[in-house]
C-alpha cells in the first residue's frame, strides 16, 4: 500500500490516511480517531442494465459460503461468534457495501477474514442462489402434486418492498430522472424480472465487478492501521492483479425539454379521504457530485427550501390543505452521480395536479425575488455545529455512509469531511454576494429543462393485477419445462431441503469464547439532587463536546383514561403550535437557532421483574450548545406554561400529516405492529401499547383525520396539558461536561421552579400504585449522593391475561407474523423472575440462530424472523416479508419443541451467549450515559447481577424454561398476522378479522 496523503479534520477530532494499493490499485482510506467501536467496510461499484437484482441476489450469495469458510452461511453464523456492534450487507443503485463494526481487536481480525473470502473468493453454489435470488419449487417441496412456485428470500423481499407505495414512487422517480443508464433499472430487484436472472449470469457478474480494482476499502477507529492493511494484502489482494473495471457511469445526457409521467400504485387502506390518494412532484436533475462544495450548497438550499414550518415549499404546499404531506423522497437527494432535487405532495385529489404544479412554480419565483431570512441561513448553519459535536455511537457507520456515494465516483472522500472549510466558504460566498443562493435556485429550477414531472394514483386491484402478471410469469415457465425438468426441479428441491436441515460443520469458523468477554462493567457515576419542589434530578457528568442534553418524565397516572388515546397526538403537536408570545412559525425558528431539537414521546416502561406493574408517563428530551441553554430552558418553561393550542387550520396539517407518516409506516413495520397486537391481552401495559403504538393508533389518527370539525379533538389538549405539564410528578435528568454541570443545575432549578404545580392533589385513576426507589449505591470510596428516584408504577390486581388471534386483512402479497407468549408469572418472586427473564434472553438468540432462521428464512422464504424477549418479559416470535403465515405460526410450536428436548450443544450455548452480550455490551453516547437508571430505575449493580446470571445459563435451564413457560397449554399467548386475504383463516373462528 501507498500512502497518497494524510489529512487532519480537527472539527471532526480525526486524521483520514488515503492510500491505493500497488498491485491491484484498489482505494483505502483510513480514519483515525479516539473511538473503540472500530469499523470496516469495502464496497464495489455495481452497475448493473437489467432489473433482475443481479447485484442484491449476488450480495446475499457471496455471504453463503467461501474458500476458506465453505460452511453454509458464515455471515448469520458470525453474528453468534462475535461481539460484533454492527454486520450487515447493502446494494444501493450503484455499489454494494459490507461493513462490520465491533470494540475487540481479535473479532475484528476475524470478521474481516470472513467478510474478505466472502467477497473475493465465494463458492456461489446453485442452491444458494436458488435459496436466496428465486426458484421453482413446488408449494409443498415433498410432494410433486402441489403446484410449482416461485420462491426465493430476495424475491419475497422485494415483494414485501413494492407493497409500500413511498418506495413505489421514490424508484420510480429515479428511474425516469436518469434514465440512460444503471439508475434507469430496479438494482434491488423488480419481482417481475427476478425470475429472469440465471445462475450463470450471477457468476459473471462477480467476475466484473467483485475485483479490487472495483473495490474501496474503508477502516475507521483506534486499532492500528498497519495490522488492517498487512492482513488486507496477504488474505486477498496479493492474490489478484489489477484490471481496467469497465463500471463508471456516464453522465446523464441533459434534456433539451421537460418530461411528464403517471405511474400507478396500490390503495392506501388507510387513506383519510379515499378520493385522495394520488402523489405528485416535480423532480429537478442539479449538479455531478463529485464537485463537493456545490453539492455541500444544493444540500443547504434543499434544506431552506422544504424543512419545517418557515420553509417556503412548507408554507405553499403543506398548508395549503391540498394534500397531506411532502412527495416521498423530497429534498436533496445526492446517492447518484449527478443529484437532484424533488419537491411535491402526496395526498391530493387527481385534479388538483395542476394547481401543485402551479404553487411549485409560483413558490420557485417568489424564492427568486425575496431569498432567504438571514436567521433561517444561521439556524442551518447551527444545526450542522450541533451534528459536527453530538457524540454518536455509530459515528464511522455514519461517516462510511455519508462518503460512499462522492468516493464512488471517484470523488475525493477527504475534501467531503472538511465541513468547517465548507462552511466558511459558504458564508464567504454569501457575503461577497447576497444573491448567491437566489442566483442557485433561478440557475437550478427556474431555467433548468432536466425537470421530470411524476404523477402516481392507485389502481384499484394494484397488488391484484401484479399478482396476475406473476402467475402469468410462472406459467410460461412451467410451460416451458420438459417432464425431464419438472423431475429434476422436483428432485432439487428435495436436495435444497436436505442441505438446509443438514447439521452444519462451522469449525472452520473463527470464534470469539465467553472468557473474551469482560466479566464486569464500568460502573457509571451519576448524582441526583432533590430541587426546592422536591424534584429528583439526576446529573451524569460525561464527555459531551460542548453539548448539553436535557430529559424530563411526567408521570400519567391522573389522567382521566377518555384522553389516554389522544397522548400520542398531544406529544406530536406540544412543541410545533407555538408558545407563550411565539406563534408556531417563531417557535420552530427559535427551536431551530437555539436546540438541536426538542421532542416529546409517549412511554410505557415495565417493571423488569413483576409482568403486570408498569410505569406510564410522557419523555420530553432535547439537546442544545452550552451557550445556548437558558434560551433552550425557557423554551421547555413556555411550553410547558404557555403550550398555544388556537391554530386550528394548522392542527389539521399536523394531524394529516401524522396520519400519513403512520400509514406510509405500515409496510416496513408490519411485524413490530403485528407483535404489539399479538401481545395487547397477555399484561395490563398491553392495551396501553397498543392504544399509544398499534393498529389502533393508526386507525384513531385515520378517523381524526377524516374529521370535517376537528374542535373537539382540539379541545382535548389543553385537558391533557392540565395533568401532565406540570411538577406534579416529573424527574429530570442532565447529561453534561463536568465544567458545565453547575450551571445547568442552576437553570433546571429555575425551569422547575417556573412550572405550575396543581393546587389540589390529583388522585390517580387506577389507585394501585406501587412507589419503588432505584438505590444510587456508592461507589468505591467515593461516597455519591445517596438520594433515590421513586417511581410511581401501577398495577391492576383484577387483570386476566386472555388468548387473542387477529387478522389485519391489508393488500400485501407479503405476511407479517407475531406471536407472543406470556412468560413469568407474578407470583414467583422478583429475584427468580429476572432470573428466569435472563434464561429466556439466551433462548431467544439460541432459537433464532439454530433453529428459526433456517425454517422461517432459508425454508420458508420469509425475508427475516426470529425470537426476542421484550422488556416487558413477553417473549416474541416473529417473521417479515413472509410469503406464509399459518405455516410460520406453526414453526414457532416446532421452535418449542426444539427447545424443550435440548437438541443443542454447549457450544450453540456459547454462541448464543456471544450475541446476548454483543447487545449488552452495545457502546452508550455520553449522552444516553445513566439513562437506564434515569428511565427504568436499573443501577449498575443490577446490570452487573444480571451480567453474572448470564454467564452461568446452562443447558437444564434452557430446557426448563422452555417447558415451564413457552411449551403449549402453560402460559396465554397471542397471534396476529397482517397481510391478504386468507381462506384458512377466515375459516377458522377462532381469528377476528379486521
């Protein structure tokens, strides 16, 4: 390897190293910077011509199997033999990436070995492509009479993608922006051309691209270069010599005249006005993305242009009550070789695309002639100060993602880090000259012919019609199939089944053991304080770069149970309608110039060792600069005091847009809603979850939104505000520099002492409630304060746990299963609850792996699924994009089983140990430090115990858990399934449909 340049980013706190490496040529750039968790990644540049998802196919096959480790599927068996803090695989339009990140150097080692051979030197076995990309197989692969399907994990994936219409649209618009050469096809898949794709063309297609002189190599973190690049050149490079990769993308030849088109997609079962369901928006083609400070400026343009309330395209479009909100993929969008920018609205009636046509134009004019406010420009600019300091855990996963596009076009990814440079470039430009961005915008938009203008309407049997061109598909297939074929397909699906259920040797793999893992954790010092009303506020005194991070809690356990359903509406909206003398406009400016945010979220915290107490309280949270924290203080003390509730007009943007965002949601959460509904009956937190994060939550904001007079629903919120903006019940919490900590103290002083505290004593609505204090131990010699939070949990004693199984019938071609299981009952004690919760944690990783990605992925074709154990002691079965669902539900009964006769090895243990510690052990911000005491009342010392609980897991207890709480008949479960119609299901009586 040759260094090329080493340059230092003192904003950022690192040095980046580019070298190239002499035989093959292949780039590497290496980020140096005081972070443990460690990052690689190498990524080629795929350009594919033809919508058979040959690079996403080929992304999930090379992971099945290499040279050095011809096991099957050495990725999802890492994920068990290692600490790993992040694995995963992306294609995007134009490159596929592979990174992996984790805090141990001897894992590093050995998922970088992995992730090398997978890359260069895959087996690419028929079966697996025939297991990942598609196949056909007979419905019943035992039995020849059952008619032959197609089946396939990527095929199924890209089904379930295409049910969600935002996605519809957004691949569209790409398509038709850049149509000449690789952004013109469907590089994920189009599920239509899948079956397209052979065996033979996959191999070729790793022949062209997977090679290092395609390739970029990134490594970012504290553990030495050197040992990366040495293993890096003696595992792979030394064996390859450099080629001319033929994959750069051509300009887009620019358009002499505007283009128009329509597309269609599927109905919006959730639609507030049916008659509403059509997207418009009008696409403009900017600048190549290599020339980084243009991009840089577009970016802030795109932003002053359509983010928040004082933007013009939010004035002229979301409040103009034609649709409900932003056109998918609005804004800058800078993941192509040339960038562009969209703007439009989805929710609108067909005729009124002209009329979002006109207000474009009108709005692109007015731009022209006024600019922008001087504050808007310094509130953007402030926001990039906030994201340059704020300490994230997964800082080189976001550093790797936010260079991947630029350097894959030969861009230069240094050039990209320096944003401090760019930003007093900026401002130098803006100074120099008072038009320039005026000037950018007419240059842009105004006299830009490369202007696509996108319509899309639902059909009324979309997802009916598209069923219809697959089974017409399949038939010419079929058709075309000699006996001899149809044998031989036969006959390889048994072999495919056979493989999959084939025990598996995975000694080959590198492994981490249990002894590599720390024994005993950091302990955390933290300090709470009682304020003159008696408010507990906990200090965590961390490293935070100059920023101040602010949490409250608010209990709600005075709130009268006809306002619960509203809650969730109520936190959306506390901190967008203005407050005190600022109306919502002045608020969000104010907002945006002084804070890196505020926000407001409903939360259900469970008791960790009794199923049935909870706590049920709203989170308010918000970061901003030190400077800026009285500013930030009295905006918390406004809204607290002063919340403006008469913007009726813009309470019924609000609302639509909530209601969209939530229906848009759907598709990508089908499992996490249908696990919410699956477990609604099983505790008393159950119903509250599902009221504030369910189906239900989705169907309440649907008929809000329908409303022709939302007053009552408007009327409701300053009720709310009543019992729960006040210091009746609250906590707070502070995450600060040391130096910074007593000022900050000072201001939660005043800010508490500013609100309202309620002139009688409010009752709660359901009298159980149980007072229990989180013990802040000391610590060492150091004597803490030894103040306690008391939370005020609530319980219902009359509770009964009932079996529910509910069908959400959606126009998906894809199922979304969840089923969950009641586990530990309250009578056992809280120190052998938690003890049985922590067997459990470990059995839900074990079935995962040994058992359920196998049947449920690889078997069944279901894009994911697996088990989890909730906080709430509820254990999970789940599965996503899945082609079954009855099937599946009787899968997690075979899971039981397989538990429950122990047919897993000490080693299957370990591993599963592995993964449950790689999630404990998971890096913590300095600004989320202290908040599982803060929020759950968990101390150290409890982690620490658990911790021990863990280690000693062994086989008996897994078996007994498994008998004792998950076999059937011994504890209440719940099913849900969202997706089509089923004639199984409707035949049974048992499902309530919905």
């Amino acid at each position: 390897f040759l260094s090329m340049q080493v340059t230092a980013v003192p904003e950022l706190f690192l040095t980046a190293v580019k070298l190239s490496h002499d035989g093959t040529g292949a780039r590497y750039l290496h980020v140096a910077r005081e972070d443990s968790n460690n990052l690689f990644r190498w990524k080629f540049r795929t350009t594919p011509m033809d919508s058979t998802g040959v690079p996403h196919i080929l992304e999930h096959t090379v992971l099945c199997g290499s040279q050095k480790y011809p096991c099957r599927d050495p990725f999802f068996k890492m994920l068990n033999r290692s600490l790993s803090t992040f694995m995963n695989a992306f294609t995007a339009s134009d490159y596929t990436l592979y990174p992996f990140s984790t805090q141990n150097p001897k894992d590093f080692q050995n998922l970088l070995s992995v992730y090398l051979d997978a890359a260069f030197f895959p087996c690419l076995r028929q079966l697996d492509f025939w297991q990942e990309g598609w196949r056909l197989e007979h419905e019943n692969p035992t039995d020849p009479q059952t008619p032959l399907v197609f089946k396939g994990v990527v095929f199924n994936e890209m089904k379930g993608a295409f049910v969600n219409n935002e996605r519809i649209f957004a691949q569209h618009l790409q398509n038709k922006i850049l149509p000449d050469h690789t952004y013109g096809v469907v590089s994920g898949g189009d599920p239509l051309c899948i079956p397209d794709l052979t065996w033979e063309q996959l191999k070729q297609f790793h022949a062209t691209h997977y090679h290092p002189s395609n390739s970029r190599f990134f490594t970012y973190g504290n553990f030495p270069l050197e040992q990366h690049l040495k293993q890096i050149h003696e595992e792979a490079l030394i064996k390859f010599k450099r080629i001319e990769s033929n994959t750069d993308i051509p300009k887009q030849k620019l358009w002499e005249k505007p283009r128009e088109h329509s597309v269609t997609c599927g109905l919006d079962s959730f639609a507030a006005d049916p008659s509403k369901q059509t997207t418009i928006s009008v696409s403009y083609l900017l600048t190549d993305i290599t020339d980084t400070f243009e991009t840089f400026t577009l970016s802030l343009l795109s932003s002053l242009l359509v983010d928040g309330p004082n933007s013009p395209f939010y004035k002229a479009l979301i409040e103009s009550g034609v649709g409900t909100d932003f056109s998918p993929d609005v804004g800058f969008n800078g993941s192509t070789r040339e960038a562009y920018f969209s703007v439009g609205l989805q929710g609108i009636a067909e005729r009124d695309i002209d009329t979002v046509k006109q207000i474009i134009a009108k709005t692109v004019d007015e731009v022209i002639a006024k600019g922008f406010e001087e504050d808007r420009i310094e509130a953007l600019l402030h926001k990039i100060e906030i994201q340059l300091k704020h300490q994230s855990t997964s800082f080189g996963l976001a550093l790797t993602s936010y260079i991947a596009s630029c350097w894959n076009q030969d861009g230069d990814p240094v050039e990209l880090l320096k944003i401090a440079d760019k930003v007093s470039r900026f401002r130098q430009c803006l100074k120099e000259n008072p038009t320039f961005l005026q000037e950018k915008v007419k240059m842009y938009f105004k006299d830009n012919p490369h202007r696509l203008t996108l319509s899309m309407s639902p059909e009324e049997d979309y997802h009916g019609k598209q069923a219809k061109m697959e089974v017409e598909k399949l038939g010419k297939k079929v058709n075309a199939l000699s006996e001899e074929e149809k044998t031989q397909i036969f006959e390889k699906g048994l072999e495919l089944i056979a493989l999959q259920s084939k025990p598996q040797d995975t000694s080959c793999l590198p492994a981490l053991k249990v002894s590599d893992i720390e024994p005993k954790i950091p302990f955390t010092v933290l300090e709470t304080t009682l304020t003159a009303d008696e408010v507990p506020v906990q200090y965590c005194a961390q490293p935070t770069n100059g920023v101040v991070y602010f949490r409250a809690f608010s209990s709600l356990n005075t709130l009268p149970e006809e306002l619960k359903p509203y809650v969730p509406l109520f936190c959306n909206v506390i901190t967008k309608m203005g407050c005190g003398a600022l109306d919502y406009r002045e608020q969000a400016q104010k907002i945006e110039l002084k804070t890196g945010g505020m926000s407001v979220s409903p939360h259900i915290i469970p008791d960790d060792s009794h199923l049935d107490v909870y706590e049920q309280g709203v989170l308010f949270s918000s970061l901003c600069l030190d400077r800026n924290l009285p500013d930030m203080m009295h905006l918390w003390s406004e809204i607290f005091n002063n919340p403006r509730f008469e913007e009726e007009e813009y309470f019924r943007v609000l609302v639509k847009k909530t209601a969209q965002e939530l229906s848009n949601g759907i598709p990508d959460c089908g499992h996490l809603y249908a696990s919410v509904r699956a477990s609604k009956n099983l505790t008393p937190s159950g119903e509250l979850q599902e009221l504030f994060s369910g189906m239900d939550q989705v169907k309440l904001m649907k008929r809000i939104a329908e409303m022709s007079d939302i007053k009552p629903i408007l009327r409701k919120l300053p009720r709310i505000k009543k019992y729960l903006l006040n210091s009746d019940n609250i906590r707070c919490s502070v995450n600060a520099a040391p130096e910074q900590i007593p000022e900050a103290s000072k201001e939660v002083e005043t800010f508490i002492k500013g609100i309202a505290r309620s002139k009688k004593e409010r009752k709660p609505v359901r009298p159980h409630v149980i007072e229990k204090s989180s013990e802040v131990k000391p610590v060492g010699s150091e004597v803490l304060t030894g103040l306690q939070i008391t939370r005020k949990l609530v319980n219902d004693p009359t509770f009964k746990p009932c079996p529910m199984k509910t069908h959400f019938v959606l126009p998906f071609p894809v199922n979304y299963v969840g089923e969950c299981i009641r586990t530990v009952p309250s009578k056992v004690g809280s120190r052998t609850s938690r003890k049985v919760l922590d067997v459990l944690r470990v059995l839900a990783r074990l079935m995962t792996a040994k058992f359920l990605h196998r049947e449920i992925r690889e078997k069944g074709g279901a894009y994911g699924g697996g088990a989890k154990l909730g906080y709430n002691g509820i254990f999970t079965f789940y599965s996503y994009r899945d082609p079954n669902s009855l099937a599946t539900l009787k899968t997690f009964e075979k899971a039981v089983e397989w538990a429950k006769s122990g047919e897993f090895t000490q080693q299957d243990i370990n591993e599963a140990k592995l993964a449950v510690f790689g999630a404990v052990d998971a890096p913590i911000a300095p600004s989320d430090k202290g908040m599982d005491h803060f929020l759950y009342g968990i101390s150290d010392e409890r982690k620490q115990s658990h911790r021990e609980q863990l280690f000693a897991v062994n086989s008996a207890n897994l078996v007994d858990v498994s008998n004792k709480y998950l076999a059937a008949g011994k504890s209440t479960r719940g099913q849900a399934v969202l997706g089509p119609e089923n004639t199984d299901i409707t035949k049974d009586p048992s499902w309530v449909k919905r």
